[in-house]
C-alpha cells in the first residue's frame, strides 16, 4: 500500500482568535478522512507553535496520509498520530497522550465503508472521537476546480475545526438489539422494493399484450378528482389471484372466461371485454414462461417479507414492549411501522444524546425544512436529505391519517385536509407527517402513550380572533361616526391592522385621495430617479412588470413586492419610505400622519389646540 506524509504550513486567514478556555470547543487538532471501499485518505490539522512554544493561533500545520481501510490501516493511522503528538509542545499534547481529550475524526456517510475505522474507534481506547457527515449536506465545488480525496479530506477537516459542517454530531452506535431489529427492518423494505419492481414489470408485460386495466381509470368518490386510478391492481391479491386462476384455465380463453376473470377485481361484463380483452390472444408460451415464473417469485419474496414480519415484531415484544406500544398510540402508526422508525431512531437516551431539539431529529428523518434566503428575501426551499426509510414511514402514517375515519384522529385528519385545500396534496402530507414525528419523538423521551389533548391545530386562528376581540374592546363605545380624536383614530388604524393581517392583507397603508387621479399616469422611473440605487430600483421593477405608479401602490398596500424578483426586504423597505415621502400613500398607524391631516383639514397651527374631525364617508372607505 501506498503511503505518504507532508507537511506545509496553510494560511488560515479567517481563523478567529480564540481565548484559551475557548479551544477545545473548536478543536485545536482535528482529522478529516476521504474514505472509499479499499482505502482512506485522512488529512490532519493542528496548531504552529514557534521556537518559544508559543502558539500561533492564525496560522496551522495540514498533514495527509493514504492508508489502507482495515484493522492496519487504523493501527498505522494511530501510530502516526502518536509520532505527531510526540513532536508538539508537552503542555499541548500530553492530555490528548493520556486519552484525557480525544481528537475528532470527521468522516462523511457512504455507507458500510466508514464502518471499519468508527467500529474500532468506539471498541477501543481510541485516541479519537468519530464525527458522521452527511454528504449531500455539504457545498458543492466550482465548476473548473478540482476535486481529489486529499483536497475533499482537507476540506472536511477545515470546516469541522470550525464547526460549520451541517450535520455536525458525534456518531454513535445504536445498542446492539436495536441494530438487529435495525438489520431485519432494512431487509425487509429490500425485499418490499424488490416486489414492487416485479410487480411493474408484470404490469408493463401485460399492457404490451393489450391487458390495459393497470393503465385505466374507474370512477371515484374523490372531491378533487372524479376518476381513480387502477394502476395498482396487479400490487393487490385480487389482481394475483385473477392471473393464478387464468393460469388454470389451460384452454383457450372466451368472452365467458373474460366475466369470469372481472370478477376478481369488480369489473363489469363490459369492462371486462374492453380491459381483459388481450388475454385472449395472449400465448401460452407467454403465461406459462414468463408470466407464472414471475408470480411463482412474487409469491416467494412475499413469503420472506412475512417471515422477516415475524422475526421483527418477536424481538420487539420481548424487548422493547413498552416502546412498541408508545409507538402504535400514534395517528397512523401500526405495528410494523412503529418497529421500523423505532429501529431507525433508536432508544429514548440515543434520541437524547443525539437530537437535542425535536426539529433536529424532523432533519434526520427528511422531513425538514430548508430555507433559501438571499438579501432578506425568501427565494425558495430545500429538501434536506436525510434517512430515506424513516421519512417514507412517516409518510404513509401521514396518508393513512388522511384517509382514515377514526374519530381519534379527526381533528389532525381535518387539519390536513385543509392544508391541502390551501396548498397541495404533497405539502400537507408532508406537514402531517412532521406533526406525527413530533408527536412520536415527545412520546418516546416521557415514556407516555401518544395524545393529541396538547395539540393546538388552530393556533394562528385563534391568536388572530384574540387580536381582534382585544381591539374591538378597547373601540367599545366609540362611535365613527362622530367626530374622534388623534388617539382613537390612531387606534382605529391598528384595528384595521389587525383585521388586515387576519385577512392576509396589509392594511396599514392607505392611498392619498389628492394624488389618486395622477397614480394612473405617473412612471415609476419618474419617483425612483434621484441616485444610482433608485434607477436599479426602477430598472427591477420595470423587469418584472411594473410600470404606472398604480400598479407599484396596489402592490405596496397588499405586502406583495417581496414577491417580485430581485425585490428584497431592504429594498421594499426603500419602496414604502419613498412612496410616503412622496405622499402617495400614508400610514394610518402614524401619529404624524393623523396629526397633519387634522392640523390640515382645520389649519390650526398651534397642535394643542387639535379640534376633533368627523370622518366623511369617502374617508372611511380609503381608509378600510
């Protein structure tokens, strides 16, 4: 095996400078390590010290090393870190010789191949600590740069010294029960994978025989859609028993053996003729070589799926009973579901160590969000990778919820419904699952049987009708259509606020009647011209296709500029303070504003001696 060491010196210019009780927190000595099948680059970074011992905090020593990804390989790796330790300053190295500091070993996710050296890191008296990354969480390189195992382990070594790595945490280990029951688990979904991909070869060989039930629609009692689906069909018993009895026939098939088969899957006469009629041409060399074969293997992978069933659930009753019934008290969580996402998040202390926030686990499971922001401005989301078997359990808990009418779960069943009357089916199929998740993660670490008594599906709801009640009580008695002061006027205005942010509006700014008329034939370039920065203003507006002032007030008023691309929270900031500059439109909310509309309306000059104003009919309606 090929091996090499240097050394060379390494600038870090954006290194921050640390107190010495700050160190260890951002690791002064850490190892990044590219790993693959045979074998494992590993890059080490650790502190300059001068001829005097003294550390030089900004700049820091890289070294890299090529070996062998087995036993050998990791006694090598700790023999050179040992010759490393022994070359540094005694104060500096001695607590990391005495195992009394361990030194991270960062290492990304592919799979069984980071297995040997975190297997014999956490077995032995091991001078390291393992870190797991994930790696598709990481920054993607430049088009045009380079990319080798020694750069991709010096990157990860850098950026973990930082901690700016996502995905950041000490690997741990499940405990060894939970790892078979982990094992038989992943089996399973193996075997589950491999039948649905028989399945659809079986479908795709009959509709090339003009078999096109899978390909067809039958009416449905669906709000949304009038026609469902039959594209599962061979997935069902009924479609397999239909093909076992065609197989038995060992004749050539008629009209009559068409009924006879359209029984099987609720299929009339007609339907029959019309979605069975291939199998009246079909060949028997066909059925009986290809087709039987197929279903003979079917049946084989569904036996091991029973098996394997069996063996998971056993385990799970004798040794985590209690864990098996937390999880079967959640919305859509049954038995083989609440062993799978168990087995894959492991026991209530692992979830302790490992996710400190509910949220942080929602990541792990895929089920998290992330946020694309750029200038203050939400551009888009993320889909963060995660752990594909345990987000798609949560989802099908989440489906199952939706579709179900256990009057248990009605009220979580509603709310997602109407998630997906407000946004789409995948949204709110996503947001339910995040809620069971939550549900099951809280359970777990209280040892207590799931509940939605705590849930709150109505909370923005309810905090909105709050607002209004409060300021409805504080205008208890006032009367618009007499005349009001400033103050309650004022708090007029932020009635209509809150009604507004109710509504989905921003109801705060209101048109200047006396500019109305010019809104229609005013440009935007003729407001946004005074600098550099306006005149780009202009330019983006004008992008995305805005033009009159009319069109730029509309959109002020119901908060719909951050829509608008390359428009950012700083530059509708900009947007608003120059439309009221200009007094295009006004603020209700505003004391000067009200204060120099009455000081207008009565051309008083003296503010003490404000006089009351009755609200005209036109007034009332610009400002609501």
């Amino acid at each position: 095996m090929r091996q090499k060491q240097r050394w060379r010196g390494l600038l870090k210019k954006n290194t921050p400078i640390y107190n010495d009780e700050d160190i260890q927190p951002y690791f002064p000595i850490i190892i990044g390590c590219d790993v693959d099948m045979k074998t494992c680059w590993n890059a080490i970074i650790l502190p300059r010290f001068g001829d005097d011992e003294v550390r030089n905090i900004d700049v820091s020593e890289v070294g890299d090393m090529l070996l062998e990804n087995s036993l050998d390989g990791y006694l090598k790796l700790v023999e050179w870190i040992e010759k490393i330790l022994s070359e540094l300053p005694r104060e500096f190295a001695q607590p990391y010789i005495n195992r009394e500091r361990k030194i991270p070993f960062v290492a990304e996710s592919t799979g069984s191949y980071t297995q040997t050296f975190l297997r014999l890191m956490l077995g032995t008296n091991s001078p390291f600590i393992p870190y797991m990354i994930n790696a598709g969480m990481q920054d993607r390189r430049g088009k045009g740069k380079a990319k080798t195992d020694k750069k991709d382990a010096i990157n990860i070594a850098k950026k973990g010294r930082t901690s700016s790595l996502v995905g950041f945490y000490p690997y741990q280990f499940l405990p060894p029960d939970v790892e078979g029951i982990r094992v038989l688990a992943r089996d399973r979904f193996s075997y589950v994978k491999s039948r649905t991909a028989w399945n659809q070869r079986l479908s795709a060989l009959l509709i090339y025989h003009g078999i096109t039930l899978s390909s067809s629609y039958e009416k449905g009692d669906k709000k949304d859609t009038p026609f469902a689906s039959r594209a599962s069909v061979w997935y069902s018993k009924a479609g397999l028993n239909l093909l076992w009895h065609l197989i038995d026939i060992g004749r050539a098939r008629n009209k009559e053996d068409l009924h006879e088969l359209g029984e099987f899957v609720d299929l009339t006469p007609h339907e029959s003729e019309v979605h069975l009629n291939g199998f009246l041409t079909l060949p028997d060399a066909v059925l009986h070589t290809v087709i039987q074969p197929r279903l003979n293997h079917i049946k084989e992978i569904d036996k091991r799926i029973t098996d394997v069933e069996r063996y998971m659930l056993t385990e799970m009753k004798e040794k985590y009973p209690r864990e098996l019934e937390i999880g079967c008290s959640c919305p859509g969580i049954k038995d083989i579901s609440s062993t799978v996402i168990f087995s894959e998040s492991g026991t209530a202390a692992h979830l302790q160590d490992r996710f400190s926030h509910v949220k942080k686990y929602q990541w792990f499971a895929g089920l998290g969000i992330g946020l694309q922001i750029t200038g203050g401005k939400l551009i888009g989301t993320v889909k963060p990778p995660g752990n594909m078997r345990l987000g798609w359990i949560y989802r099908l808990a989440a489906k199952s919820v939706m579709r179900s009418k256990d009057p248990e779960f009605e009220e979580l069943r509603n709310w997602g419904l109407s998630l997906q009357h407000r946004k789409n089916y995948l949204s709110a199929t996503a947001a339910v699952a995040r809620r069971i998740s939550n549900l099951w993660y809280h359970a777990i670490l209280k040892g207590e049987l799931c509940s939605l008594e705590h849930c709150n599906f109505h909370a923005v709801r309810d905090s909105r009708q709050r607002d209004i009640e409060k300021m409805t009580q504080v205008l208890t008695g006032m009367n618009i259509t007499e005349e009001m002061t400033v103050e309650e006027s004022l708090q007029l205005g932020q009635l209509a606020n809150v009604i507004g942010k109710g509504l989905g509006q921003n109801t705060v700014y209101v048109i200047n009647p006396e500019k109305k008329p010019v809104l229609p034939i005013k440009k935007v370039e003729d407001v946004f011209c005074r600098n550099k920065n306006e005149n780009r203003i202009a330019y983006f507006l004008k992008k995305a296709g805005i033009f009159e002032l009319e069109t730029l007030v509309a959109r002020a008023m119901t908060s719909t500029l951050i829509t608008l691309s390359q428009i950012g929270k700083k530059t509708v900031e900009l947007i608003i303070s120059r439309l009221i500059e200009e007094e295009y439109i006004f603020d209700v909310t505003d004391k000067s504003y009200q204060e120099k509309r009455y000081l207008q309306r009565n051309e008083i000059s003296d503010p003490d001696k404000i006089v009351p104003m009755k609200l005209t009919k036109e007034e009332e309606a610009n400002m609501f």
